[in-house]
C-alpha cells in the first residue's frame, strides 16, 4: 500500500468510531453461510479497528488480524482469539508467523479496493486452504434513507472523483472467484448531524479535503438535511452486507 495511502488511514483513525457499526446479527449469519465452527481460522485483511475479527472471535479458534496503520491497529479490541500484525497486505509475503500458515476464509471489510490483485493471489496461493472463501463486506446507509441521496452529493464534493469497485466484483472475477452467496441484515440507525459530520471524515478519499473547508462543509450539510431532522434526528436505515465468493 502506497506511504500516502497509509497516512490518509493513520488521518481518519481517531473518526474511524464513526463507521457504521456491523449488526450483530450480521455475524449470525455470516458464521452460519461460513458454517464456522470452533476449529475455524480466518485470515481479516486490512482489518482496521478489528469490527470483524471481534464480532466473529467467539465463533472460532483463531483470526489473523492484518492492517498497515498503526493507528488503527492501537484502537483494535483485544481478545484471546485474535491476532494484530503491522503489515502492508501489497508487501508480500505475509509476515512470520504466518508466512505459510493456511486459513478457512479471508475476510475483507472495506478494503478490496486497495489491495492490488496479484498480492490478494499470492495470498490466496500461500494462506486459503483450498476450496475456501473470500469474503467482502461492510455496513453502509441503505438507500431507502431519505436524506442519503443530499448526504452523498456534499460529501462527494470533497472527493478525490475516484470510482471503486468496494464490493471487489470484478477483481475477484479476474482471479478466478465468483460470488456463491450473500448475506444483507438491514436494521434502523438513526443519527445526529454531529455524528453525520465525524462519519464524513472517517472516509480517507475526502477527509483531507474536508479538514481544509470544514466549518463550510458543517454549514451546507447542515442547511441540506435540516429538512430531513426530526428533534434534532435523522432516520435512517443500514444494511450490513457481505459477498461470499469461491474459486470454482
């Protein structure tokens, strides 16, 4: 991952808390499409603050936890059946002691669209045991909320006009993996504007951007959403999804 890349992560670690949260239900589901059990190993790459290695640790016997921020990785949630390791996913190989250590699934949250193919290959060949999966997920405002459609075109004012593939649809396919099965738990989530302004910066591609103008992006997403509040509240809706894709 490129220096500049790590930065922006290191930048938006302390608004990282204001990433939606996975439901727990979501981890009830994913462990049962996973068919998890006590013996399972999962591989969480670019893990961040750990959200799924935490929600699935009591499922199984052991997630490999890979991040290349510091920053992020000192705000991870400890647990017996976890471990952090500093380290660059797109700097193969894996780092000892799991060089050549095979896992069941590889869990991938927010990130596909930062790791380069030919790392995730070489990961593949060396760390899943065969026939086992690559998931990509994450928890996002689902679009039956109201005001999201106002809240995506303030803050993508403030982005870098990028386009991402964040489901990793067509650089798994490119390496031989199709989707298999899916797992989408919606649920209520309503917000304040104060929160709604840290979630805008927890996102690396504009947060730079925001920093520079923020008390005039507080304003006009303000005035665009007061419509939407309702005593102070905006309603809302999530969805925490995940694809689960094999190598058939």
């Amino acid at each position: 991952m490129a220096e500049h890349i790590q930065k922006s992560f290191d930048i938006v670690s302390d608004s990282y808390r204001y990433r939606l949260p996975y439901h727990r239900k979501f981890f009830e589901a994913l462990s049962e499409k996973l068919t998890l059990t006590l013996g399972a190993k999962i591989l969480d790459l670019c893990c961040g603050n750990g959200q799924l290695s935490v929600g699935l640790a009591d499922k199984i016997r052991k997630s490999v936890a890979i991040d290349n921020s510091s920053a992020m990785l000192s705000a991870a949630t400890q647990h017996p059946n976890i471990l952090y390791l500093n380290h660059d996913i797109n700097s193969p190989p894996l780092p000892p002691p799991i060089t050549n250590e095979k896992f069941d699934h590889f869990l991938i949250g927010r990130a596909i669209h930062w790791i380069r193919a030919g790392s995730l290959e070489d990961a593949i060949a060396k760390n899943l045991t065969a026939g086992g999966s690559i998931v990509t997920c994450a928890t996002a405002w689902s679009p039956n909320t109201v005001w999201l459609r106002d809240f995506q075109r303030v803050r993508s004012a403030y982005g870098d006009g990028e386009k991402r593939d964040t489901r990793g649809e067509s650089k798994l396919a490119r390496i031989g993996f199709s989707v298999i099965d899916r797992v989408d738990v919606r649920y209520r989530l309503n917000c304040d504007l104060n929160f709604l302004f840290n979630h805008a910066m927890s996102y690396s591609s504009s947060t730079k951007k925001i920093r520079t103008d923020l008390d005039n992006f507080k304003k006009v997403l303000a005035d665009r959403l007061r419509p939407f509040l309702r005593d102070g509240i905006l309603l809302g809706e999530a969805s925490s999804w995940a694809l689960i894709y094999r190598s058939l």
